[in-house]
C-alpha cells in the first residue's frame, strides 16, 4: 500500500473515505490532488506543494476533474505520469448540448450557490442548480452576493427563503468583506472542500479570495446588462487558512440537469411530500379540487419544477437508466444524511 501522511493531506481536503480505498494502487505511486487542469498538462498538489505533471494515455483526460484525486510516478528525466484515478465520492457533471456527460468538479462536500442581488438574481436558474448540485449529493448552500450594492436586498432574501424548502441554507454576503467568511464558517472546517458555481460576473472570484486569500482574477460587470465578462477561464482548487478547500470556477453559460424525475422529485422534495395529501393521485396541481400543493407551495416554483421535469422527461433516459437513477439518487441521500448528521453530532 502506498505511504500517505494523512494529516498532511488533509489540508488538500483527503477523507478517510478515499484514504481507505489506496490499497490497491502500487507503493511507489504517490498520491495527489488535481487543482487545476490545462489543454496540455495538469497542475496536482501533493500536500507539499504543486508541480505540473500529464496523464498517462490510459488515464483518459476526459475523466478527469479538478477535486480528483489521483496516484502520480516519475519517469526518466523527472517528468511526472498520473497513472490511477482514485474513484471520486461525489461529482458534478453537466450535460452539453450533445447530451454527453462533462465532469465539473469531484469529491466536494458543499456547492456554494452565488448569485448576485443585482442583476443576477433570478430563482428559476437558483432553483436549476440547486437540482444539479442535490442530484449529485452534495451539499448546496446558497449565498446571494452584493447583499452591499443589490437592489430591494430584504424582500429579495425573503421571497427565497418563502419559495425553498426550510432545509436549504441561505445567506445575504458582502463577498469583499471578511464578514463573509465568518458567515460560512460552518461549512468551512478542515478537510472540508467547497466549489462555487453560478453565472459571471456573480462574485465566485471574488468570495474565493475573501476565503482563501486566493488572488484570482475579478472583472467587472458590463454596463446596460450587468453580465460578467468570463474573467475566469478555468476551474482550480485553494486552500483556506483554516484548512478548507474552494474549488472556483468559471460562470456557466448554459446546464442542463444531468439527472432524470427522481432526482428532480428529491430536489422538489417538499411538492413531492404535498402531492402524497391531494384528492386524485394524478393531480397536476392545476385547478384540482383537493389539491394539497396549490397555495402551500410558490407558484412560480411549481411552474418552474413542471418545465425542469419535461426537459428531463426529454432527454435520452432508456427505464433501465432510471431504475439506475433513482438507486444511484438513494445511496447519495443517505450518504448526505450521514454526512450532516455527523457535522451536527
Ligand atoms: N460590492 C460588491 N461587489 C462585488 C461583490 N461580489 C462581487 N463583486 C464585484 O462583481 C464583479 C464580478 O465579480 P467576480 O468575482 O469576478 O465574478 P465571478 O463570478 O468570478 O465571474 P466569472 O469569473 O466571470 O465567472 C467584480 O467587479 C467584483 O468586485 C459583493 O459582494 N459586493
Ligand atoms: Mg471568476
Ligand atoms: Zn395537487
């Protein structure tokens, strides 16, 4: 078995979880984390420090995500080979446009949600990644930036807190402040490893400099439309003083859930908890007498839900991929409820 001094790593974000499966990779490999990946090499961090290495061609580079853990070897002239990929505990993947799966980022343990009270603020999209990211099993927390310069910041955070479900944790931030990161320092202990997802120009950048005195690159905003100009280009992970990882990433132009009805059902979860007391057992909560989900539930939420389920009922799911959907959504759930039950206890 490979040597590791866990305590070490553990500031690269290891978990026991992934220590105990690295039994099965030669001794002389050495294990490390992907930290930012590049059209022609990979930047890896080994507790100690980065270096650049590449992937062996069996290694397919496709598979690869920052987040990754992975088992490196030096070959002549010191050049360093990943030659494993250590399964990832969760991912988060997207669907292109051509219906193929891209792994976003892997074993994260909490998703920060940004968006901003500007512009940016828009709780159909909020509510698209909140499906993403709980499909995947992963934590989602959502933090509205600019809570500073926003417009009708009050009734905007209390119009979400109204339409999630109560479970949902959200927060109002000055991304350049330090307050920020006393606000999300539960999420934040060690060992711990975020990602921030959301549009341009909505303050990933720079929150992750606020928690991890990261130095990435902010931009501003175009005038008219308050867009993001996609400052940043590529996805890296950075260690937090406290010993937490921030995986920041460029704003998403388009995503697709990469999940089927029963993950949708589970991000949905308190619709789908109403529709079990409605009269028919085929409501639509449309007009239905004895409808339990109409008038309990935000309207526009309901509306929202409907159009995300036909886009899934659209996309190319054979039953025997469901079947696999909703066994693969059920492991995740537990495995989340492990998880916050032990950071509770
Ligand atoms: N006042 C204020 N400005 C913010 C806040 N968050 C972000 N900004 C500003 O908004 C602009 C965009 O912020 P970025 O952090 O670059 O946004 P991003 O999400 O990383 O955008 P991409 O890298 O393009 O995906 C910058 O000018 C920031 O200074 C905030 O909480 N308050
Ligand atoms: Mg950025
Ligand atoms: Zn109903």
């Amino acid at each position: 078995m490979i040597e590791i001094d866990f305590a070490l790593l553990r500031r690269i974000g290891l978990t026991q979880t992934i220590a105990a499966q690295l039994h099965q990779y030669p001794d002389d490999a050495r294990l490390a984390r992907i930290t930012e990946i590049q059209r022609d090499w990979l930047t890896v961090h080994d507790g100690l420090g980065e270096f650049r290495a590449r992937a062996l061609p069996l290694l397919h580079d496709e598979h690869l995500a920052v987040g990754d853990w992975v088992l490196s070897t030096t070959r002549d002239h010191d050049e360093r080979w990943l030659c494993a990929l250590v399964p990832p505990t969760t991912h988060i993947a997207r669907r292109g446009n051509d219906g193929r799966h891209h792994r976003l980022v892997s074993n994260v343990d909490t998703a920060l949600l940004v968006m901003g009270l500007d512009h940016d603020f828009n709780p159909r999209r909020l509510e698209r990644y909140l499906a993403i990211v709980q499909t995947a099993g992963v934590q989602p927390v959502v933090v509205l930036s600019k809570a500073d310069i926003g417009d009708d910041v009050a009734r905007r955070v209390e119009q979400l807190r109204q339409r999630l479900p109560a479970g949902i944790p959200l927060l109002a931030v000055d991304g350049t402040s330090g307050d920020a990161a006393r606000q999300l320092a539960p999420w934040l202990e060690a060992g711990q490893t975020l990602v921030m997802l959301g549009t341009s120009g909505a303050g990933k950048s720079t929150l992750t400099n606020t928690l991890a005195q990261a130095g990435q690159l902010t931009g501003g905003v175009r005038k008219g439309d308050g867009r993001g100009r996609h400052t940043t280009t590529s996805r890296s992970l950075h260690q937090c003083a406290g010993g937490a990882c921030i995986i920041d990433t460029p704003g998403l132009r388009s995503w697709h859930p990469d999940t089927g009805e029963a993950g949708l059902a589970a991000a949905f979860e308190d619709i789908d908890a109403l529709a079990a007391h409605c009269q028919f057992r085929d409501c639509r909560h449309n007009a239905e007498p004895g409808c339990a989900v109409q008038g309990a539930v935000d309207a526009d939420r309901l509306r929202n839900y409907h159009k995300l389920l036909r886009e899934a009922r659209r996309g190319q799911q054979t039953p025997l991929d469901r079947i696999a959907d909703v066994a693969k959504w059920k492991v995740l759930q537990r495995a989340a409820q492990a998880r916050s039950k032990a950071r509770r206890g």
